[in-house]
C-alpha cells in the first residue's frame, strides 16, 4: 500500500511555474496570474507591513459596495475636511463644493485624495469611524488575516498593517467589482464640478520619462513608515497579472516603487511561460465510416489509474483475510 501512495504522489505533481525574484529595491513583492490562479514570484509577502495609500483600495471598494446612488450628490463641510495632514495627497476639493459619489471614487484613486477618501467615510457612514469599521469588516469577509484599517487613507497611524498577500487578495477580489475595474484603470477623469484629476503614474511619465503604457492600473502609495508601495495590473499573453510591492526606498525624483513594478513586470513578460494543459488522445474508434476520437486530461487518466489500483490492492487484501478465516 506504501508503494501505491507513493506512485499517488509521484503522477499528481503540484504544478509551480514561479520564477526566480529579480533584483528589486521593495521589501517584500507579490506577483500573481490571475487565470491561473497562480503566485509566480514572491518576496516576505507575509511579512506585516505599512502600507500607505494602498488603503484606499479598501475605502474605495467599501463605498462601492454601501452606495446606492453613484449620481447622487454630496455637498463637501468644514467636518468632513478637517484633520486632514498637511503632508497628505489630495484630490483638490474645497469646502462647498458638489460632487457625485462617482466623482469621489476617481478622486480617491486617481490622485490618491486623503480629502476624497474622508468625505466618502462621511457621506456612506457619518463618521471616519465609523466607515473604518466596515472597512475592517470587509476584510474579514474576503478573508485576509493580516490586515487592519484605522483610517481611510493610509497615513502613517498605530495599528494599521497589513501585507504584500493580504493586498494582492484585496485587490483581486475588488477587480472582480465592474466599478472598481473601472475606477482603477482609469488614466485621468473630470469631476462634475469640473476638477481633473489624473493617475498618479502620469506624473512620472511628464517628470521621468517612464515608459508606463504597460499598466492597465495602479495604486501608488508613500508615507514614512511605509516606504514607497505600489498595486499594479497588466497583462501577459492575455492573462491578467497583478502585483504588490511594498517598501521601496524613499528617495528624491527616484520612484523605486515604479521602476520596480516595471523590473516584474518586465521579468514577467520575458520568461513566464503560461503553462499549457498536458492532454491524452486515446485510440480512434473505428465504426464502418464512422471515426470517433477524444481528448482525456493527462491527470484524470493517471487519478484513474491510481484509484484502479487501490481499490485492487484493497479487495485483494479482504479476500486473503477471509482466506485465513
């Protein structure tokens, strides 16, 4: 029997098509196919991190999901601004002005809006507490265990962490949301109240003269706790890729989060190969003029042969016991 699980565990190899880390400045990295549902590198993706305005993946989608009317309007107060750091990136909105909830949604991510992120956990919520704590909730739901939200805009605060892997989860469960999809990977956007606001990435484009046009979307974050941390999806021979780096250096007119998205990205698209469905094609069947043929997974051929010979030894070893009797 030993000899038979040991052939079961030789014929159903677990399929691993990770490549090898490139040299990136970011603490930890993720990278993951999605139409595979596979992890093809990794780098202290457990490891709990700061991860600056990456948490407002998480704001954005849990206003989606306690909106009910996108087009309504939101007239912005003196409470829903206030407390806001100085040192935060903002959309631009003032007080007085009217948005759409729409309208916010684009300002949080585009532009990374601490003022946008705030206002949505006042319109959704009342409270910025309140909003934190549906936040958290949701985490829960789509089943991260290394992450906690104390604000919605991922300033440096105590008690906030997460991880490389709890944020490739999030982000894959909120692509999943057309509205999100839509939102992140958006370039550039015009308020009603006629405010355009643009992706963060497009400023290294203007300033560095980066070649982005292989991000579908992001998310860029920077604090000093965190370090420089990014989200980005792109694509490779059709599959959708998403990646996570965390805590790149923080260095002046160097965006070591983006070149290091564009490092994977790049090590990607020149040596992942999509791993191909190995197949069996049985013997035609031949019938007067007739000629009948089929393809068998590779796996279900093996699993059956497998299952045929434990079932065999089982029975063989109930009738030499009944023998003994």
């Amino acid at each position: 029997m030993k000899k038979i699980l040991l052939l079961f565990v030789c014929f159903f190899p677990i399929g691993v098509n990770a490549l090898d880390m490139p040299e990136i400045n970011s603490e930890a990295a993720i990278v993951y196919d999605v139409n595979e549902d596979t992890v093809i590198l990794e780098k202290n993706s457990d490891e709990v991190r700061s991860i600056a305005s990456l948490t407002k993946i998480m704001t954005v989608l849990t206003a989606i999901e306690n909106i009910d009317d996108f087009s309504a309007s939101v007239t912005i107060t003196n409470e829903m601004l206030a407390g806001i750091y100085w040192n935060a990136s903002v959309a631009g909105l003032k007080v007085g002005d009217t948005v759409t909830y729409m309208d916010l949604l684009y300002a949080a991510i585009l532009p990374s809006g601490a003022d946008a992120t705030q206002v949505l956990a006042y319109a959704v919520s009342g409270s910025v507490d309140a909003f934190v704590a549906k936040m958290n909730e949701l985490a829960l739901r789509i089943g991260v265990t290394n992450t906690h939200y104390v604000n919605t805009t991922g300033l440096d605060q105590d008690g906030a962490y997460s991880t490389a892997y709890d944020q490739l989860l999030i982000l894959s469960y909120a692509l999943k949301n057309p509205i999100f999809r839509t939102v992140y990977t958006t370039k550039s956007y015009t308020l009603s109240n006629g405010l355009q606001v643009e992706a963060t990435i497009s400023k290294y484009n203007e300033i560095l003269n980066l070649d982005t046009s292989k991000i579908i979307g992001s998310k860029t974050g920077n604090t000093t706790n965190a370090g420089l941390c990014m989200s980005a999806l792109f694509y490779h021979e059709n599959h959708e890729i998403i990646l996570i780096t965390l805590g790149a250096e923080v260095v002046e007119d160097v965006p070591y989060n983006l070149i290091d998205t564009l490092t994977l990205i790049d090590n990607v698209n020149e040596s992942y190969v999509i791993p191909k469905e190995k197949t069996v094609t049985t013997a035609s069947i031949v019938s007067s003029d007739v000629v009948v043929s089929s393809n068998i997974n590779y796996n279900t051929i093996i699993f059956l042969i497998i299952l045929f010979l434990l079932v065999t030894v089982f029975l063989f070893r109930r009738v030499r016991r009944r023998k003994r009797k």
